[in-house]
C-alpha cells in the first residue's frame, strides 16, 4: 500500500462553491471511490485555491483508471470541471508529489522503539 500526495487548483472565485460540493459528495460517487480502492482519502484547501489530496492506495495509477471507468465519475467531473483553474477533467490535471521525508521509515530504519 502506499500514501500518494497530489496537487491541483480550485479558481479563487469558485472555493466556496467547491467546499459546497464537497460537503456533499454524491453517495455513489463516495461508494465508487471505495470500490476502486481509495483509502483514507482527505482533500486540503488553502486560501488561495491549492488543492493538495492524500490517499492511501495499492497502485495509484490502477485507482484512478478504475474511477475513470465509472459513469458516476465522469457525472462528477464534468459538474467539477468549471471550479478548476485547467483545462480538462480535473482528476486528469493531479500532479503527484513527491515524498521527501516520512517520520515513521525513518524511525523504523533507525532501530527506533514506537
């Protein structure tokens, strides 16, 4: 399993839109995440409209190609589309970070106890 962090941008004058929506997440879009594998899935807002999403999923790519598959998913991603600031299907635009430090390897590579 692995933890993958993205980012993405919600248009400054549609954040409050976007948390609206967010509130409320359709159901079978909730249960169509949760058939394709995302776990502890959270999205983090700042001010200015970055968008930065943890999940935790066997493969990541796999994931969002399963999600792709899904009628409900292209429902979403269309009503979504205007409240991001690119071109496309939002969930097309994530750009995954990189993991430069993770408190617990290291603690676990260093012999340290929990």
């Amino acid at each position: 399993m692995a933890r993958v962090c993205f980012i993405s941008r919600i248009r400054p004058d549609r954040i409050e839109t976007y948390r609206q929506r967010h509130a409320e997440v359709w159901p079978e879009m909730l249960q169509a995440l949760h058939e394709t594998g995302w776990r502890d899935y959270t999205l983090h807002l700042a001010p200015d409209g970055l968008l930065v999403g943890v999940v935790e999923v066997d493969d990541f790519d796999a994931a969002r190609e399963a999600m792709a598959a899904r009628e409900v998913n292209a429902r979403w991603q269309a009503e979504m589309a205007t409240l991001f600031g690119s071109d496309g299907p939002p969930d097309e635009g994530f750009v995954q970070l990189e993991t430069v430090f993770d408190l617990d390897a290291q603690r676990a590579a260093a012999g340290l106890p929990d």
